[in-house]
C-alpha cells in the first residue's frame, strides 16, 4: 500500500515550488514556515510576484500554462499550486 499524499516526488515538488515562491516574492518568509494550507496571498504573493513565480515553475518544470489554467485558487493554498504542479510535470 503506497502512501502518495506525501510521495518522495510530491515533496521534491513542494521544495522546488517553495524555493520559487520565495524568490518570487523576495521575502524574508522561511520556506519551511510553508505548509500545504498556507495562503499564498498572505505571505505576499500579488498580481506581479505572481506572474514571475509562474514564469518560474513553468522553466523548472518544463510545462506551460494555458490562461485557463489559471485561478485565485491556486494561490488560495500551497497545497492547491503543488497539486497543480503535479499534474503538470511529465513523467520521466
């Protein structure tokens, strides 16, 4: 029986998401200090960190987003952005 909520891959996801939203935000925020149910919006993120934290996680992750894609939702929790990064990222 496997465990995937918090896979070896979800997590290395989560970290690589995490190194981003800090950069993005240039904030003083310890990316440990973020847990799935964070609100993105009250860590900083805005309308213009917003755009290059994608910009970003789509140049790690290789995918790119269509403006469907996109949602306050997504920012609403870490998790909702890891999840959606998941389902994104091509399998090797």
């Amino acid at each position: 029986m496997t465990h995937e909520t918090h896979s070896p891959r979800r997590e290395e996801i989560a970290a690589t998401i995490r190194s981003c939203l800090v950069s993005a935000i240039g904030s003083t925020v310890a990316a440990d200090l973020i847990a799935d149910d964070t609100n993105l919006f009250d860590v900083g993120v805005d309308s213009m960190n917003m755009t290059d934290l994608l910009l970003q996680l789509e140049e790690r992750f290789g995918f790119t987003l269509a403006p469907e894609d996109l949602s306050a939702d997504l920012f609403m929790r870490f998790s909702n952005l890891v999840d959606f990064v998941e389902s994104h990222v091509q399998l090797d």
